[in-house]
C-alpha cells in the first residue's frame, strides 16, 4: 500500500513539473503568435495562397529576431477583429490607433508610416485644404474606419462637403472614376493600388490631409506586455539600422 502510494505521489510531482515547464515554454514563446490581417494591399494581400506583403515581411523579421513562431491569417476585417476579441487570435495589422480599440488592444511601437488624403478626377482644381475649398463636394470614404473617422474630423472643423460612405474602398474609386462623386478620401498608397488594380485613368492624387502611423494591435490577455516589450525593441532596432526602409522600398513604398 505504501509502495502503491508513493508511486501516486511521484507521479503527481512528475505531472505538475511538466504542466509548469509547459507553461514555462508557452511564455518563452515556444508556442506561435498567431497573427490576423485583412485585405489590404499593399501592405497586406495574399499571394499564392499565403499572406503576404511589406506588413508581413517586417513582423516576420521581427519574429525571426525573437526565434518566435508566428503563424499568420488573412480574413475579412470584421472577422479579424472578432477573432482577437474572443482570444482566439493574438495581435491583428495594419490599424491605426484609436480610443476604443485601446481598451482592448496594446499597442506596437509603429510599424510604418503613411498618409490620409484626397484623390479627384485628372481636371479637378482641389490642391489645398481650405475652408472653401471642399464646399459642396461629395466625398466618397471606406465605412466604420479610421479613415472616415479622419475624415469626419474635418466637418468638425465646419468643412461643408458630403460623407459618402461605401462597404468597401474599390467602390469609392468606381464612384470617382465615372463622375458620381467629387474626391475619395483614402490612404494613399491603398488609393494608388486600387487604381493599378482597377486600371482606371484619370485619377491623381490631390492633396494629403494628414500624416499617420500604422500599428499591430496585440491581444492584451494572450500577450504580455514583456513580450510585446521586446518585440518593439526589435522593431526599432530594424528602423534604425535601416532595414525597415530598405524593406518597404522593395515594395514600392517610400
């Protein structure tokens, strides 16, 4: 009986040592960070059936760095978004920073830089944003964004034009190229990929409306805030030797 009893006891001594270097191993980041994205090129699109893009390339770098898995998806953006919020993902890219989306998310150190602005028909006069010169325009901009957040923003200000708002950005540029609104408010360089996309003429792009960071948004309950921690310093690390430039100028990006 004792024999029988010490044997239990070996066991379960044996059983929690391995739960906890279980654990051990999960928070040296053994186990993969699962990312998710949306479409949206050209920071985040697939190719040949994987994910792919500047977006990618440079959280792989950073993953490689850190000798940590990480696993990627792309889905569409509500769905991302979701994903992250029942834990069943751990961070999400491209976003822009916002008020809501803080309360649930930690924040990277920005992953690349890029700019919100307006793209009109080839003849249209619109180079400045003035109290005047939006007046009357009907201005097309992707729904539940950050962007028309932005855009938003600038009726606040008592700029008169008209919100336009669409389900998706292809749209917004359709509209533009056969006359049915004035501008698309849209980051620039996912305007100038549509455009490519759709080969649509006569579009230029006006005038930039504000400069803005994108960032990965880390699920705050799967991932520590060490971790995240030293993936920035990671990040920053490739900006300052120059590889992040390097790398966004392979695709075409400034």
């Amino acid at each position: 009986m004792k024999g029988l009893l010490r044997q239990v006891l070996i066991f379960c001594v044996l059983f929690n040592v391995g739960v906890l270097h279980a654990a051990d191993s999960t928070n040296s980041g053994s186990a993969p960070v699962r990312f998710v994205t949306q479409h949206f090129p050209p920071f985040s699109y697939i190719e040949q059936g994987q994910v792919a893009g500047p977006a990618r390339a440079l959280i792989d770098k950073v993953c490689q760095a850190l000798a940590q898995s990480c696993q990627h998806q792309l889905l569409p953006w509500e769905r991302s978004q979701k994903l992250v919020q029942l834990d069943e993902a751990d961070a999400m890219y491209v976003i822009g920073w916002n008020a809501e989306r803080s309360k649930w998310l930690r924040f990277s150190v920005p992953l690349l830089t890029t700019e919100y602005g307006f793209f009109v028909q080839g003849d249209d006069p619109l180079h400045q944003i003035d109290v005047e010169s939006l007046v009357d325009y009907k201005v097309a901009a992707l729904g539940a964004s950050n962007t028309l957040n932005s855009l938003e923003s600038l009726q606040r200000q008592g700029h008169q034009f008209e919100i336009i708002d669409v389900t998706d950005s292809e749209t917004a540029f359709r509209l533009l190229s056969v006359g049915r609104v004035d501008a698309v408010y849209s980051n620039r360089e996912v305007g100038r990929s549509i455009i490519r996309q759709l080969q649509l003429s006569g579009i230029d792009y006006a005038v930039m409306h504000r400069k803005l960071d994108y960032f990965v948004g880390f699920n705050a309950k799967t991932v520590s805030k060490e971790w995240l921690d030293r993936f920035n310093q990671q990040l920053q690390s490739l900006q300052q030797q120059g590889e992040t430039k390097k790398l966004l100028e392979r695709y075409g990006l400034q």
